[in-house]
C-alpha cells in the first residue's frame, strides 16, 4: 500500500470515528429524551480498483422496536376509551350518592318514606305536613339534577369531541409536512432521524384519541390507519368533519339528528358498537358517553321517576282526585302519559295542590287532592295509603331494570347497582388498559439509549481515533523524510 492509500484510509477512519462519537454524545445527551431514538452508525469497506480504500459511512440507523411502539399506542387508546367512560360512571356514582350519605337518592327515599309515616302518626300536625312535602321537593330535586348533570356532561363530551376532530386534523397535517421533510432530508443525504423522532412524538399525541397503525413507505414517509380500517394519512391526510353544539337535552339523540355525527373526508362513519371505524380511543369514548353510556343513565333515572309518579297517580289511591288527574308527583304540574316519559326526572314537580307557595295547602295531603275544604284532622288514611303505595312491591315497566317486583327504596338500590356495577366493569378494563400501557412502556424506556454501553462504545472509537491519528502522523514522518533525502 502506497503513502497515499494509508493516508486516505486513515483519513476516512477519523472521519467515521468522529461521526461516531457525534452520535454516542447525542445518545448520552437525550437518553431521557422522550420519543428519542438512539442512533448508530452504518458502516462499510470502500474499496477502489478492487483493493480496500478505507471505511465508507453508509448511514445513520435509528433504533427503535415500532411494533413495541404500535402495541404501546394501543394502549394508550384503550386507556383514552375506557377513561372516558370511568370518568362518567364515577361522576353519576357521586351525584346519585351512596346510601350512607343523607344527599343520596336512597338517603331521599328514606327521608320522604319516614316524613309520611310521622305525619300519618299525627295528621293534625302541619309541621309534618310540611316536612312530607319538603322531603318530595327534595327528592324531585335530586333527580332533576342528576338529570341536569347527565346532560351536562353529554353537552362536554360533545365539546370533547370537537376539540380531539381539531387536534386529529390539525396532526394528521403535521405528520404529513414532517413526512415531506424527512423525504427531502433522504433525498439531499441528510440524516433524518430528528425528524422521525418529532414525527414519533405527533403520532404519540394522536394514539390516545384514535388507535393507530402505522405503515410504512418509501423514502421514509410513513401512513396511518386506524385500528378499524380506516386511512387516515397516505401522502394526503383525510379531513375529518364534527359540528358541536351549545346545549344538550335528554330529547337530543345522534339517531333523531339532533346531535352531529363524524364524517371522514365527507363522508358519514360509524362512530359506536363493534363496527365503529374510530373505536378504541378517547373520541370513541367520548362518543359512547354521549350517544350510549349516558343515555342509558337518562332512561333509568326517567324510568324510577315513572314508577314514583305511577306509584302516586293510581285512581284508587285518591278518592278525590279528578279522572285523569296529576297526583302527588307531576310531570310539569300535569298528568303523566306513558307515551312522554324521556326526560321525566327533569319535569318531575310537586302538584300545585298541596304547596302553599302555588297556591295550595298542606291539608290536601291529609284530606285528598281535590278536597274543597279541611276534613277530619285526625283521619291518617290517605297519608297510611300514601306510604303504602311507596312500600308497594311493583314492577317497573321502563328504565332497564329487572322484572323483579320491589318498592321504591328497592328500585332506588337497584338504580345505584347498576351503574355501580358499570362503574366496576369500566374500572377493571381502565385498570387492565393502565397496567398494560406501564408495561409496555416499560420495555419500550429499556430499548432505549444504554448510557453503559454508549461508554463502552465511545472508548472502541477513541482506541480507533487514536490508532487512525498514529497513521496519519506515521506517514507524514515517512513523506517528511523522503523529501529530506
């Protein structure tokens, strides 16, 4: 080999290893870096006239495990899903309240049930009076609102659903730009592996709203997929469309057209059940809240506020009463038709007759409500039959509750099951979707930057650095003395 050939072989050998250590300091310097991906350097054998002529720098290898990442961001999606139904169990759980709490709907129900047996133990006494209708407003009042809570939180999760459309399309747009960056970065020779990681990161940000598959193609660029099947991203994003609104009531419905739907690039798609194209993620769920999950709360508290009108509003209950008349409860100060029961609990009210401050008086629950004047203040037997009615054993013919005949207090209990028992189920799979995440996340942070080994590394390239110096010195001693000669 000629004075020339080891000159250039070392030359390119102090080349490589500089790179190299450019990218073992980089590695040391973002080993805590999120989303960044550890580098190394792809190296050859160049020869020239078929013998070697140093080493040749192919490239930059980023190392990252992305089926680890693929199944990591489903998790992510999961989580986003099963949490937005976790959040609303657990806020119903709370409005609805437990019976040890006196503001619970079981707390309620009791309160009303021991207002009327002490009032029909003494009917004369207008304090009792009083305290059986305070204790019916206070029930009415618990279930409007937690009617009003529901709607409340079906009008957030519709305004969730605007913000996470805006932030999918807003990041479809940035992977895309950084796709055409990372294309041009190849195509000019420049290492693009800071762009991969920032594209890492966006995609990262979307996973929880929507579950994503990532495909890869040419030149670097990659496309997304949803889990259902849907192209999201290929070259051009797609554009998704959602129309939120300002306020929400138990008669709006994604099936009557009250309430927006998700269109893809215009076109409608399915948003709920096992064919959902977008299932999996927090938009999923948001969606699920607000068309299913909440909506089944609104039937159920509609149907106990049905059997606690139906309870009050029999024809035999009250001799008094007009045919065809409101009860004790009403459904807006008139009777109620089985044909109008959706929203109920939000239009459940006192009747007119027996309040005071409407224009009634409190002696209407001791003497009938259509009583035109005082009778026996001694006679307990409506006030007997008005709690015999709230004891009753009735089945419950709306609300999703069992065939089961119970009283009142029993279908309150039943109620606070169910959602309790939806609470427990979104619970489980929340906890199995978080535990699964850490875990996976785990093993991703383990295939990341290995600071140990980077030292390790660093030492092989200065040993190569310094032997590749030692030749280039050794040959400029060698041309030094053959031109002294």
């Amino acid at each position: 080999m000629s004075i020339a050939g080891a000159f250039s072989n070392a030359l390119s050998g102090l080349t490589a290893s500089s790179r190299a250590a450019e990218l073992v300091s980089s590695n040391v310097a973002n080993a805590m870096t999120e989303g960044y991906g550890a580098r190394s350097l792809e190296l050859s054998s160049r020869t020239l006239g078929g013998s070697g002529s140093g080493v040749r720098i192919d490239g930059v290898r980023r190392q990252v495990d992305e089926v680890l990442i693929g199944d990591r961001r489903l998790a992510d999606a999961a989580i986003g899903y099963h949490g937005a139904q976790e959040q609303f169990l657990e806020g119903l759980m709370q409005v609805i309240g437990t019976p040890d709490q006196p503001g619970s709907l079981s707390g309620h129900m009791a309160q009303f049930e021991a207002a009327l047996i002490e009032a029909a133990a003494r009917p004369e006494s207008d304090a009792r009076l009083s305290a059986v209708l305070n204790a019916a407003e206070n029930l009415t009042g618990h279930l409007k609102g937690t009617s009003d809570h529901i709607q409340k939180v079906r009008l957030d999760a519709d305004h969730a659903i605007a913000r996470q459309v805006a932030a999918l399309n807003a990041g479809l747009e940035d992977v895309r730009s950084i796709n055409v960056k990372i294309q041009e970065a190849r195509s000019r020779g420049v290492d693009p592996s800071g762009l991969m990681d920032l594209r890492q990161m966006k995609i990262d940000e979307l996973s929880p709203i929507v579950p994503l598959k990532q495909l890869p193609r040419e030149n670097g660029m990659i496309a997304l997929i949803t889990t259902g099947g849907t192209l999201l991203l290929d070259g051009k994003p797609a554009q998704l469309g959602f129309t939120s609104v300002n306020t929400v009531v138990p008669e709006m419905t994604l099936a009557g057209g009250a309430l927006s739907g998700l269109t893809i690039n215009g076109l409608p798609v399915d948003v709920g059940g096992g064919r959902s194209l977008i299932a999996g993620g927090s938009l999923a769920g948001q969606f699920e809240v607000r068309d299913s999950v909440a909506v089944t709360a609104q039937q159920r508290i509609d149907g106990f506020a049905r059997d606690l009108v139906e309870r009050f509003q029999d024809p035999a209950l009250d001799p008094t009463r007009a045919p065809g008349g409101p009860g004790m409860f009403t459904d807006g100060g008139a009777a109620f038709v089985a044909t109008d029961e959706i929203a109920l609990s939000s239009r459940l009210a006192i009747n007119a007759a027996v309040d005071p401050v409407q224009g009634g008086a409190l002696w209407r629950l001791r003497d009938g409500l259509g009583a035109a004047s005082q009778g026996n203040v001694g006679n307990a037997s409506l006030l007997n039959k008005l709690a015999d009615a709230l004891g009753a054993a009735r089945v419950p013919v709306s609300g999703g509750f069992s065939g089961v005949a119970r009283a009142s207090a029993g279908l309150a209990s039943d109620l606070l099951s169910l959602v309790s028992s939806d609470k427990l189920q979104s619970e489980t799979r929340l906890g199995f979707a978080t535990a699964q995440h850490q875990t996976l996340r785990q093993m991703e942070l383990s295939k990341g930057v290995d600071t140990d080994a980077e030292m390790q590394k660093l030492m092989q390239i200065e040993q190569a650095y310094a032997a590749n110096a030692r030749v280039i010195s050794t040959a400029d001693e060698m041309i030094q003395t053959i031109l002294a000669i």
